[in-house]
C-alpha cells in the first residue's frame, strides 16, 4: 500500500487472481483461525461490518453472459464452483453491467 501527500491509500494486489479482489469487488474474509493464534480476534469486528456494509453472492440475473458461460463449464467439468461474497449494493447495480458482473 502506498499512501500520497494527500492520505489517500494505493493498493495493489500482487498475486494470482489478487487484483480481480478489488476489481471486482470480491468480499473475502480474513483468516480469522490464524490471527487467533496470535492472540487477535476480530470476530465481533467482522460481525460489526457485515451489519454496516452489503455482502452478499452476486444474484443471477446480474452475471454477465461470460460469467455464467464460465460457471457452467466449471460445473460440467465437475469443479465445485461457488459465487464468492461481493461488496455491493445490488439494488443499484444495472443488469449486463460489466464492472461487477463477474
């Protein structure tokens, strides 16, 4: 993370899929098992945050076309594909809008 002149925090993910997580507004938790062996509980802050912030799988008929052309391979190849939780107020998303649909 970098941090400008101005407070305002860069982020760059660097890993595989790393930067689709911010992209695409991907809600994935923090590995609370790990953190607790070194004494650090966020549990109630987790619980706190889920109160206060839209997060949720992705419904249906807001996939766009080549999210569900994915979904469906993966699933007749026999892949346990599963929607991830997402950021995001659904009931202002548009349907077929790319920047969220995937």
């Amino acid at each position: 993370m970098f941090l400008t002149k101005n407070f305002l925090a860069v982020v760059r993910a660097i890993s595989t899929g790393g930067s689709s997580r911010y992209y695409c507004a991907l809600a994935v938790g923090p590995p609370v098992g790990r953190l607790k062996k070194f004494g650090v509980d966020l549990t109630a802050e987790i619980e706190e945050l889920k109160e206060e912030v839209p997060c949720a799988p992705l419904r249906d008929d807001l996939m766009i076309q080549a999210a569900q052309v994915f979904k469906k391979s993966a699933l007749e190849l026999g892949y346990n594909w599963q929607k991830v939780n997402k950021f995001i107020y659904q009931d202002k998303c548009r349907k077929e809008c790319d920047l969220v649909g995937m």
